[in-house]
C-alpha cells in the first residue's frame, strides 16, 4: 500500500467508497519532493571532469567525452524520453552551463545500451510482468 494510505485497489473491489482519513500528508509529500530530486539530480555534473579524469586514465584509444554518472543519468530520463530527446536536454544543460558538452543521440544510444547492470537491477528469466496499480 502506498504511504499515503490509499488504495485503489479496495474500492475496486468494493471494499469502500472513501479514501482512509488516516492519510499521511507529510509523508507522501516528501515521497513527491524526494521523486523530483531523483530525476533531476544535477550531481553528476558537479564532479564530471574529475569523473572523466579516472575513466581515462589508463585507457586505450580515444577517450571518453562523458562520465558515466552522465550517462546513467541520461539511462534515467530515457524511461520517458527518446534518444534525440535526450540530446535535446544535453544541449539544453549546456546552454545552463550545467555540463561542458552536449553528446548527440547515438551516443547516448551507444553508451546507454552497452551499460551493464548489476544482478540486482535485472527481473529473473521467468519473470511475468503484471500490472500493479491501476491505469
């Protein structure tokens, strides 16, 4: 159940008509505050160049031009939002001075496809999607 104490669910299934009285406001307030810090976490960019510095350092061929906190940031946003949409916010973070360079769609594409995730992150071989909530 949400913290918010309200589930669809029960008055789907006729369980009431009326949200609980005992929602906590603060709570999911915060839960809303805390989403938004997620998905414009400007973190990466404060320590890219320090980032990239370490990527680099004993690396072969031509060196990366993005860290990899950039990138996984980018991975982030492109849950809602193409790849030529994320060069559209690079080079808006750019033009805010937020980040150095702008890196162009197929490079996000290279970089965000070839990520690795940990075990963690990955839904098992037999997983069965299902909905959740409602809509």
């Amino acid at each position: 159940m949400p913290a918010s104490g309200f589930n669809h669910w029960d008055i789907a299934a006729g369980k009431g008509n009326k949200p609980s009285p005992k929602r906590d406001w603060r709570s999911y307030n915060e839960e809303l505050v805390v989403r938004g810090e997620f998905l414009l976490n400007v973190r990466p960019f404060k320590r890219w160049k320090r980032e990239l510095k370490k990527a680099n350092e004993n690396k072969r061929g031509r060196p990366y031009l993005y860290p990899d906190s950039f990138v996984r940031w980018q991975a982030v946003w492109h849950q809602w939002v193409d790849y030529r949409g994320l060069e559209g916010i690079a080079r808006a973070l750019k033009a805010f001075h937020l980040i150095p360079r702008a890196d162009d769609y197929t490079t996000a594409w290279h970089r965000i496809s070839k990520m690795v995730y940990p075990k963690s992150c990955r839904a098992p071989r037999n997983w069965k999607w299902r909905q959740t909530a409602p809509g």
